[in-house]
C-alpha cells in the first residue's frame, strides 16, 4: 500500500481528539507493572523482549528476579550465558535471551553501555526488530516512532478500520505509517503504551468492551458495527507432531545423565535428558539407539510419564522412561553424569522441568 493509500486511511480521522482521549485514558486507567516505574531504557528493552509471546502476568516475576539478579545493562553484558539461561527458564523462547545478551554486550562494548537513541543504530542490534526498536524509542527517549505488535495491530484495524491481512508481513508497514500519521509528538510514550494498553483490557480479540472504550467515537468498525470481525488473519499453519523417548538415566551412583542441546536452533545451549527421536518404535530399538549414539547398554525400567508441550511451530509428545546403566562408558561429549542435587544449577527447557519429579 502506497503512502497516499495511508494518508486516505488517516483523512478526516480526528488524530489531536484521538491523542487526548487515548493518553488521559492511560494516565488514569494504566497498570502499575515495574518496568513502567520509571523510563530507564535498559529495563524497558528487557520488558519488551520477555513481553514478546508471553503475558504480561507470567512476565512479571521473571522481570523482578531478571533485575535483581541483573540490576543494570552491564551486569548483563559481564554475565555467564548459562547464568542468564538459568534466570530465563520457564518464560521459554530461549533465543530471546541469547539475543538480548549478544545485543546488551554490543551495546556495552560499542555505545559505552549506553542503550542507542539512533533508530538505525537501534535496530541493527541483534534480537531489536521494528516493534522492540519503537517501543524502546518511544518509551524511554519519547521519539515518535511506531511500535506496532499484534495488539496495536488488532486496535488500529477496528479504529482506523483496516481490513488488511495482519499474517501477512507486508500489513505491518500499513501500520506502522499509519502510527507515523496520528502519533502523539507532544507524550509518544503515552501514546503508543496506551494502544498497548487498551489492546490488553479493553479492545481485546473476541469480545471487545465497546461500552467502556476511552476512544469509541473514533472506532470506525464500532460505528458500522463490525468491529468483532476485525483484524483479518489468515489462520497459522497446522503444528507439526514429534514423538521422542525421553531417559530418566541413573548410574550406580545414582547420578543421572543430562545433555547440553547444540549452540544454535530450538532450545540452544540449554540442558535436557538424553531424547531418542523414534516416533514409532519399541524400547528394545531406543536401547540399541541408546548404546549408538552414547556408548552405554542400558535397562529401561518402565514408563514414568507421558508428557506434551507446545511451540508455536511443532508439538512433542515425549514419554519418560526409568532407564538403568548396565555397561559401557560415555561417548557423547555434551553429555555428562550429575547428582540429583546438583541439577538445579542448569537451566532446564519446561518439558523437562517437568521430568525432575520423578527422580529418585
């Protein structure tokens, strides 16, 4: 969509009532979460990473013990990545942190730990995109620049009524020219945490409350009364299923064996118990895969537990086996044998945090 196609979206809408509406609406009806405590730009760059796919509910506590543990940008930078892994465990989408550290050192190295008030200098940081790059920005340097997520996204689709598809990459840039267009100058900040805002209490995605929206006479869908079948989304392609053995294996000593996964892809760098991707096979073959890839012969028990966690890409179906070392000696490199007391040093995916129960 052209920049003339935008500025016909945003022609005859009352951007300054808008504005005011929107910002004293937030000023009074604003939750008190602690990154909002004050505008300090590291803080809010970590906010807006762990906000990312997850609820502001869940991110809270994360946040609070994420800043004791690293109260300022540089504890962050100087910190070990298994350390910050560990802090990280249980919010998922591990990449996140990865990618905020490598972002925080740069920043430390290049920028004498000052976070970047230059956009391009911003965005090229890794792990900032658009959204990360204006909400920072916006937030805690008060530039007019757009942050738009899937909240900001749905909001704008009912007020400015825009019935593009938001899947669609292209759909953003509508958006974030739009924001361009109506954005506050005088209190960005305000304005863009207030789109958040009401995309999270009061415009929300299947029963918005219309009746007690701060900005309904400029609702355009409220007005033609469509604004339930708004934004448009194509629906996400169907998850992919893989089924894995997952050993709860115990030497002589009654140490268990764990595994650190590969430095890049799903779930990199954190710790699991061994995992035999054999979606359709019986123990005798994960025994023989066992000894294959590990050099030990092992006896599996019984099953413990059958466990099922979702990505937003694939889903496992793992079950947990009991499993005995019987011979052999250990082969695997990122593999190693652990007291049971010791395995909470390591930082752990939710799937196999799950399995610690049952140890003996």
């Amino acid at each position: 969509m052209k920049n003339e196609q935008v500025a016909e979206i945003t022609q005859d809408f009352d951007s300054a009532g808008f504005q005011a509406d929107l910002i004293d609406w937030f000023y009074q009806e604003q939750r008190q979460l602690p990154w909002r405590e004050d505008k300090d730009p590291y803080k809010v760059w970590v906010s807006e990473i762990m906000l990312q796919q997850t609820k502001v509910d869940t991110v809270i506590p994360y946040f609070q013990r994420f800043m004791e543990k690293f109260p300022t940008l540089n504890h962050l930078a100087e910190a070990d990545e298994q350390e910050v892994l560990k802090t990280w465990e249980g919010l998922g989408y591990y990449s996140r942190a990865r990618n905020l550290q490598n972002a925080v050192r740069e920043v430390a190295s290049s920028y004498a730990s000052k976070v970047p008030e230059d956009p391009k200098q911003l965005g090229a940081l890794k792990g900032v995109g658009p959204y990360t790059k204006g909400a920072i920005l916006s937030i805690a340097y008060d530039q007019p620049e757009p942050a738009v997520d899937g909240n900001v996204m749905r909001v704008l689709s009912r007020i400015l009524l825009i019935d593009e598809d938001i899947a669609k990459p292209k759909t953003r840039k509508i958006f974030e020219s739009a924001v361009k267009a109506i954005i506050s100058h005088q209190d960005p900040s305000a304005f863009n945490q207030g789109l958040m805002e009401l995309g999270a209490l009061v415009c929300t995605p299947t029963t918005p409350s219309c009746m007690l929206c701060p900005v309904q006479e400029h609702c355009r869908a409220f007005t033609e009364g469509i604004q339930q079948d708004l934004p448009v989304k194509t629906k996400a392609k169907k998850q992919k299923r893989v089924s894995y053995f997952a050993f709860l294996l115990k030497d002589e000593q009654g140490n268990y064996l764990i595994e650190q996964r590969p430095e890049t892809g799903l779930l990199a760098n954190l710790w699991q118990f061994p995992m035999a991707p054999l979606a359709e096979t019986d123990e005798e073959h994960a025994a023989q895969w066992f000894r294959q890839v590990y050099g030990i012969e092992i006896s599996i028990e019984s099953q413990l537990d059958q466990i099922k966690h979702v990505f937003s890409h694939l889903i496992w179906n793992v079950l947990v086996m009991e499993a005995t070392v019987i011979g052999g000696s250990l082969t695997n490199g990122s593999g190693r044998f652990v007291k049971p007391a010791e395995l909470e040093q390591y930082p752990f995916p939710v799937s196999h945090q799950k399995m610690l129960k049952h140890l003996g």
